[in-house]
C-alpha cells in the first residue's frame, strides 16, 4: 500500500502554476503575429443619409488590405499608389461584398476611390459607396470585413444625418453578426442614443489583445510577492504585502492613460504611433531588466505613472479618427475606458491569485521570477528594434 505523497502533489500543483504564468510568454515568443500587434486594425465606416439616399465613406488601412488580398506585388513591404491603383476594383468588390445595410436592401453602389489618405497610424484606402432605401429610424448592418483574416479587426460606425450635428456610434465586430444603429435625427428619439454602443467591450477586447500591454503588467507583477533585500529575494508573509503595492501601480497607471486618452482622442496632443510603439517596447524592456538587476528602485511605481502616459495614446487613435460631436464622444471614450480597466483589473487579478500561491516555491526566484524576466525583456528588445528601425525581425503571423 502507497500512501500519498503532499509534498510530490504540492510540487506539481507549483509546476503547474508556474507553466499557466510562463505560458502567455512562450506563446508571445512563439507567435510571430505577436511582435506587431499593439496596434489594432481597425476601419472607419462613415453613414450619412439625406431622406433615402445614403452615402457611405469607408477607410480602410492599406496594411490590412493587403492582409487580405496580397497587395505587395515587389514585395518590398511599402505599398505604392500604383499596386493599390492596378487593384482597385478587386479591393473595392472586395470590401462591398463584406458590408451589408438593411439585410441587402440597400444595394451599395461603387463610387469613384478617393485615393490614398496617410494618417499617423500609417496610410488608408478611402472608398466610396452610395445606396438608395428607407432606413426609417434605424440602419440594420452586417460588417464582415476582415473576419477570416484578422480576429483583432474592428469596424468603428459612425452615421450622420443632414445637416450635421449629433452622431450614432458603434464599434463593430466582424464575426458578431448584423446589428441595428438607430440614426440620431430618428423621430422622437435621443440623437446621442447610439454615442459609445459598443465601447465597453472595445476597450476590454483591446486590452487582452494589447500583448505588449499584458507583458508590462507581468512584469511588473512577477516581484510584487517578493521583497528585495542586500541578501536576495525572500517571499512577502502577507498577500496585503504584494497586493497594496500593485494597487498603487495600477492606480497610477490608470490615472495616467485616462488622462493621456482623453487628449489625444480630443486632438489636444499628437504622437506618432511609431514613437509610441517604440517607446512601451522600452518601458517594457526596462520593467524586465529591473527585476534582474535593481535600476529604478523606489521609483518603480512613478515609473507605472509615466508608462500609461504613453499607452494612452496608444489607445486613443480610433476615437479621434471618428470626429464625434461632444455628447457622442463622452460615452464612447468613457465606455471604452471602463472596458479597458475592466480587463486589466482581470488580468491582473489571475496573476496575482498564481503568484501569491507560488511565492513560498525555493524555484520561483530562478524560474518565474528571473526566467520570466529573461523572456519578456528578450521580447521587448524584438519589439524595440522593429519599431525604431521599421523593419521585421520575425516573419508575420
């Protein structure tokens, strides 16, 4: 008769713990996709209508479509006006076939593309369609653009009316099915009913697939149930000893992205993605040698403080590209900064509920702790020379 072994099963609940923390790293190591993907796809679908005549303005970045139809004929990685030109009516059947109002009724009508538009996220196809049908008060929409391409796409609606003045927002899934947008001049309705559907699960979808995000939070996660002394790492006695600490970090961060969020989407301050993306791949890459080697010291909380300055802007480049009118814009940015501290206070809550368990291990200094750290600042250093240098170390996903 055997009896059973605690110490055998503790030592293998660690190790699983262990691989379901190391598991998001190794997979950010191992999927290519990974190493570009802060920046989220998405396409601007501009409505307006004027009795039963609807024009239709979609924007759609040339990085995408290339995605999906293989643009790149000299395969240099920099799409010129003359390979988008050659294949426009492909891009155009395209995009029209993955867009439908009013369950078909509202035939599309291909007009003359307005060309190229650079913006600072990079460079944008504007089309243009025009339909003809009675909508009533509310527009039925089918967007499926980029659904079996892209899981990270999203389509950001905004319809108008004559005239100008309030707007209806959606952001649109793809693979979420037709949805119906009630028009702001619709009779004896709100005119800011539609400002923001939508924005809450935009923001916590854009955190979870916010991966150089996520690593930042991990990283600053991992020594949160240690302390460091002149003798090394010893684990915290208490959990409010980890968690007070990481709910003044996460504070700061959150006070620090809502403010930078709330300006770039209004247009008051402007930083070009690539100084952006390039400057998180640092911050992370900072955040990871500091747990190896002691270099911001009790400046590590200030440090969280100055890293959600710039992810803000990062997050903010969809809202102001929309141009909402004040009411509209209040609840879209609002929701989408709900959805974006809903999903980091998830996040953060997993991880720290597997590091708590984890901490008494004698392997989580040399394993999670300084192994992690090794993975993430390997990654970030990827990240940063791609972004500085514009170049593809890592073959896309």
């Amino acid at each position: 008769m055997h009896c059973a072994d605690p110490h055998g099963r503790a030592q293998r609940l660690r190790l699983a713990l262990c691989s379901l923390l190391m598991l998001p790293l190794l997979l950010l190591l191992a999927w290519p996709g990974a190493a570009h993907a802060h920046k989220a796809s998405d396409a601007y679908l501009l409505i307006d209508r004027d009795g039963p005549a609807l024009t239709v303005r979609w924007d759609i970045a040339l990085r995408d479509l290339d995605a999906a139809l293989d643009l790149d004929a000299n395969r240099d990685q920099r799409l010129q006006w003359g390979e988008v030109r050659t294949r426009l009516p492909e891009i155009t059947a395209y995009a029209g076939a993955r867009l439908q109002l009013q369950e078909g009724r509202c035939a599309l009508r291909p007009g003359e593309p307005e060309g190229i538009e650079d913006r600072v996220d990079g460079a944008y196809l504007v089309l243009r369609f025009t339909a003809a049908c009675d909508t009533a008060g509310t527009l039925g929409v089918d967007y499926r653009l980029l659904g079996d391409v892209d899981p990270t796409h999203r389509g950001l609606l905004r319809l108008g009316a004559a005239g100008g003045g309030e707007s209806s927002v959606r952001s649109l899934d793809p693979n979420g099915g037709p949805v119906s947008v009630r028009w702001p001049d619709a009779a004896g309705t709100d005119a800011g009913a539609g400002g923001g559907h939508g924005f809450f699960a935009d923001g916590l979808h854009h955190i979870l697939i916010g991966y150089d995000h996520l690593l930042f939070l991990l990283c600053l996660l991992l020594p949160a149930v240690m302390r460091r002394s002149a003798a090394g790492w010893t684990p915290v006695g208490r959990w409010r000893d980890a968690i007070w600490p990481i709910v003044s970090w996460v504070t700061l961060f959150t006070l620090a992205h809502s403010l930078t969020l709330a300006l770039a989407a209004l247009k008051i301050v402007s930083v070009s993605p690539r100084i952006v993306e390039s400057a998180i791949a640092a911050t992370i890459l900072l955040a990871a040698l500091d747990n190896l080697r002691p270099l911001l010291g009790t400046r590590r909380r200030f440090f969280s403080f100055g890293f959600g300055l710039i992810h803000g802007f990062g997050f903010a480049g969809a809202l102001a590209e929309l141009d909402l009118p004040t009411q509209a814009f209040a609840s879209a940015l609002l929701q989408f900064n709900l959805g974006v501290e809903a999903g980091q206070l998830l996040v953060v809550g997993i991880a720290m509920l597997v590091l708590l368990t984890l901490r008494q291990w004698r392997g989580y200094v040399p394993v999670v702790l300084r192994g992690g750290s090794v993975l993430a600042a390997i990654l970030a250093l990827v990240w940063l020379v791609e972004r500085v240098f514009d170049l593809s170390l890592l073959p896309m996903g």
